[in-house]
C-alpha cells in the first residue's frame, strides 16, 4: 500500500519502471473513482426524477422567469430528462473503459485529457457561478461532493502523468 501511495503522489517523481508504472496505473484507478461516482449520480437521476426536477424547478425560479415560460423550461427538461440520464450512463461506460485503457497502456494522453477535462470543468463552473446562474445546483450535498472528489483526484492524475511520461522516457532508454 506505501508504494501505491508514493505513487499517487504527483510531488515525487518515479525512482524506477515499476514505480512509475504504479504511478500511471493511479490515474486509472482515478478514471475508476470517477466512473463510480458518475454511476451513482446516474442512477440518482433515474431512480430519483424528483431531485432532478426539484433542482431543475429551482434554478429556474432563480432566473425569475415569467409563469409561461417557467412551464415551457419544465416541459422541456421532463422531455429531455431520459436523455440526460442515457448520456450520464454514456459518461460512466466512457469512463470505465478509459480507465481500463490506461490500466493497460500506461499512456500520457489519458491523464493530459483528464486534466484539461477538470481544468475546462472548473473554469465553466466558475463563470456559471460568476454570472449568477444555477446557484442551486452549484451548493447541492452531492455537487459539492463530487467537486470535492474531483479536487483530490487531480493529485493523482497529476502523478499518472508524471509516471507515464517517466515511463515512455525509460523505455526510450532501453
């Protein structure tokens, strides 16, 4: 456990081929945190339609939209709603299967998009939350939850990157 733990940690680079090995495959295990996360999320959307519509009702009453187009934006969601939750179930299969990719290759390219992925997600939310739109689903339990996990799971993103370029590098060397 101490190994997988040193190399997690994107502030020590790799001593060695299996360390950063270990350090490449902690990003997978990263992609698979985020794929579990994701699936509850979508399962919560699909057991639970009236979070999602409370939210939904929420936000646009915070826009303060007249009570004709309030009914329309309502509408609009109920149609879109199990499109919302096939795409979120797209997102964890995506994930899983990225994750299981870097498992196995040990690749750079994953971790990069990962953290232009957050790095993009981050910058969004902060302008939706600058701009005053969608506050509520902004302090959700589970939204500050997952940012949460998102934050801790960019340290060892961070370090998979660190591994797999080691990694590329040592095995130019040999």
């Amino acid at each position: 456990m101490k190994l997988w733990l040193r190399a997690a940690n994107p502030f020590t680079p790799p001593r060695g081929m299996a360390e950063a090995q270990r350090a490449a495959r902690v990003g997978a295990v990263a992609l698979a945190i985020v794929a579990l996360s994701s699936a509850v999320t979508s399962l919560r959307m699909i057991v639970d339609p009236d979070y999602l519509r409370n939210m939904m009702s929420r936000q646009f009453e915070q826009m303060q939209l007249p009570p004709e187009h309030l009914e329309f934006q309502m509408m609009m969601f109920e149609a879109m709603r199990p499109m919302m939750a096939l795409f979120s179930l797209g997102f964890v299969v995506l994930m899983a299967f990225v994750a299981a990719v870097q498992w196995k290759k040990m690749t750079r390219i994953i971790p990069i998009i990962m953290l232009v992925y957050v790095g993009y997600s981050i910058v969004m939310t902060m302008g939706v939350l600058a701009i005053g739109l969608f506050p509520s689903a902004a302090l959700d339990g589970w939204a500050m939850f997952n940012w949460a996990l998102f934050a801790i799971l960019l340290l060892p993103v961070i370090a998979a990157y660190r591994g797999a370029t080691t990694l590329e590098r040592l095995k130019r060397a040999y």
